[in-house]
C-alpha cells in the first residue's frame, strides 16, 4: 500500500496524514447519516403500504426478486420447487 506525502495542511501523526484520516471518517460519518435517514424513510413506505392493506413480507420478496435478473429467478424457483417436492410440500 502506498501512501501519499502529507500537504503542508496535514500535521503528520505516526507517519499518518492526520488531515486525510480525519477527512475520510467525517466523509464516512456524513454517509452513514444519510444511510441512516434513507432506512427511516424506507420503514415509512413499508408502514404507509401496510396501512393501506399491502403485505409488506411480500412487497420485501418482490423487490428482492426484481434485483434477479430472469436466469436467476427461475432457477430459484425450479430449486424451491424441487426441495418442497423433496419435504413433501407440494
């Protein structure tokens, strides 16, 4: 891993850019914020949906298996189909 050399506006501290450092964990805190506010507000649709009479089990499995492309989906429902078989729940 190759390091930069620190800018005049840096103080060096154990051979680490003090500044970059701080930089980069203000950058990942301020993401993780709005990681944080995105969460909420995809807990209010999901509340907003189910007050209007939705399944949200089966909205959360709709979005996941619109994520799959057609091979993939398919293929998971052939296996899903085959273990049900297998257990006798068909």
């Amino acid at each position: 891993m190759t390091r930069t050399a620190p800018t005049a506006t840096d103080s060096d501290v154990g051979g680490l850019a003090a500044g970059k450092l701080k930089s980069f964990v203000e950058r990942i805190e301020r993401l993780e914020e709005e990681k944080a506010g995105i969460a909420a507000d995809i807990k209010d649709i999901y509340s907003e949906a189910k007050g209007e009479g939705f399944d949200t089990k089966i909205i959360r499995k709709i979005i996941s298996l619109r994520k799959k492309d057609r091979q993939e989906r398919q293929e998971e429902e052939e296996l899903l189909e085959l273990y049900k078989a297998a257990l006798g729940m068909e």
